[in-house]
C-alpha cells in the first residue's frame, strides 16, 4: 500500500497508513501518570455532528455553541471552512478539561475518541464513495502506548463509540473530499456559498431556520413526513443538509423541486443578472466619461 507523504519532520504521526485489522497497543484510563496531558495542548477540528452532539449535551444553540467554543478555519485557501475547538483563554487547554476528566465525555467529539488513532478519508476523484484509513499518533507525553492492552483499531472504534460518529459525519466528510478534489477547475467558491455550506453543516438551528422559510417550502416538495423530522430531529435534518449541498454544489439532484416555483425563481435571477449587467454598463460608461474628463486639460487639449 502506498504510504502518506509527512510533510512535517518531527511530527507524531507514525508515516504508516494501516487498516482497521491493525492492532494497536494502547489504554487510556485515570490514574495513568499523563492524565489530561494531551486535553492541555489541543487543535481539534469539530465534524458537524461533533457540533450537534455538543451542542445539544450544553443546552444550547448551534449559533451560540460556535460563537462560545469555537474558531473556524479555512481547510484550504479561500475554500471551505470547518471549526476548531477554542482552548481557555491566553492558554492551550480545553474548556472541558477537568481534574477529574473530559466534563463533555459522553459527546466528547471524534478526534478525542479517535486519539492515538487519526482517520484518513480518501477518495478516487471520480468517485464519492471514500475509503477510511488510519494511522498512529505517537507523542512522547503519552503514556497510554506503554500499556499492555492490544486491540484492532476496528475493536477501538466500537469501543469508543465511534461507528455512529462517523456513520453521521460521512456526507459532511464526502463533500469536503469532493470539494477538495475538484480544485480550482470549478472556480473559487464565492463568499457567500462558503458561508452558507458553513451554515448548513454546522449550525444546524440556523439550517432549520431556513428549511422552515416560505420560499424554500414552495422550491423545494418535501413528503410532509420529512417536513416534521426536519422540524424536530438534529440528526435527521443534518443528514439533509448534506444532501441538499450535494444537489446545490454538484447538481446531484435528489430532492424534488416544484416545476412553477423553480421557474418563477429562474426568471427573478435572471432579471437580477440583467439589471446588476446593466448598472455595471452606466457605472462603467460614467468611469469612462471622468477618465476622459481628467485626460482633457483646461484649454480643452488632451493631457500627453
Ligand atoms: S473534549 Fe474532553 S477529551 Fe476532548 S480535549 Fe476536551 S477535555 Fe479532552
Ligand atoms: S494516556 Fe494518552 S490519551 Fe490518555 S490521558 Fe495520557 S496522554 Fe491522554
């Protein structure tokens, strides 16, 4: 099998891409002599049912959860963004850390589950069916490596409960692969549909805000069964949000639209175009007319 190029000397990252039959040498429990220790630098990127979860475990929005514990980042220039956990304070620990342990265990998020084991998703370009791999994240500070327990990375997953977590993050991890690979052939994404695929994948209560509109219950014919999931169920209305962005982003469609409604809309984009093209003509007509303005000096001669 091909192995992953580490860009980064030094990195704890062992350079071998493994399958889940792997079998690793690892325990993590309280007691061991570097509790906490790796909860006290993080850099952890949330998946949008990370968000989910740990916004529904506080009790609160998905808007206030990102405004409150998170930072966004930009998965590549001028792309797409994802958000990152932010620590304490003028510090690098996580706000959940406590003497005792993680105080979010129960919805802690994938990348602290997955620890020392980091998911490599990976797609053909061609394709949208992703292939997982894993690798080992060994760091000196751990101490979890040095105890004899042996289990498959497979094992590990359902042990930590991460089956689920990346069952409900894979649409979100498809489109970000299938962004990702389709570079810069398709065009900067605008800021705006950047904002709106961070809107869609991460604060959910602010998606719901939007499938409940008017006008997206006139485009879009949704069965008046999904219409109420969408309504009262995160998990439901998650896994649509990554199925609307595939129809939206890559013309996948699978949600039925209303021919009159689809139409109508058209039309008002188009007569939009129309009058943005023709304030751009008078704007650059008027630039022109100054331009030649400032050419001509007083005694009506063109400046040379
Ligand atoms: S969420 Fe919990 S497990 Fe993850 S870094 Fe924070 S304290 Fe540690
Ligand atoms: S064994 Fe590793 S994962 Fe567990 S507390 Fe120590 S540093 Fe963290």
């Amino acid at each position: 099998m091909s192995q992953p190029d580490i860009p980064f000397p030094g990195s704890p990252v062992v350079p071998n891409m493994v399958e889940a039959d792997h079998v690793i040498q690892f325990s993590c429990h309280k007691g061991i002599g570097c509790w906490n220790a790796c909860c006290s630098n993080i850099d952890i990127s949330l998946t949008p049912y990370d968000v989910l979860r740990l916004k529904n475990h506080l009790g609160i929005s998905s808007t206030e959860f990102l405004r409150e514990y998170t930072v966004p980042y930009e998965m590549e220039k001028d792309s797409i963004a994802g958000a990152k956990f932010r620590p304490v304070e003028n510090g690098t620990a996580c706000r959940f850390m406590r003497p005792e342990g993680c105080d979010v265990y129960a919805d802690r998020p994938t990348a602290c589950r997955y620890y020392p084991v980091a998911l490599l998703s990976m797609r053909k370009q061609d394709e949208y069916v992703d292939n997982d791999y894993y690798a080992i994240v060994k760091e000196d500070h751990c101490k979890g490596h040095e105890v004899d327990r042996r289990i498959t990375i497979a094992d590990y997953r359902k042990e930590q409960g991460l089956e689920e977590y990346d069952e409900l993050a894979r649409g979100w991890r498809q489109l970000v692969l299938k962004k990702k690979s389709c570079g810069p052939a398709v065009g900067k994404p605008s800021l705006k549909s950047r904002q709106f695929f961070f809107m869609a994948c991460y604060d959910i209560d602010r998606f719901r805000e939007f499938v409940s509109t008017e006008s997206f219950n006139r485009l879009f014919e949704l069965p008046q069964e999904e219409k109420d999931a969408l309504r009262t169920d995160d998990v439901a209305l998650l896994q649509f949000a990554f199925r609307y962005l595939r129809q939206v982003l890559f013309g996948e469609e699978s949600i039925s639209l209303n021919a009159e409604a689809a139409e109508e809309r058209l039309a008002k984009v188009l007569e939009k175009r129309v009058i943005e093209e023709r304030e751009a003509a008078k704007r650059r007509a008027l630039e022109t007319e100054e331009d030649f303005e400032e050419d001509i000096s007083d005694d009506g001669e063109p400046v040379v």
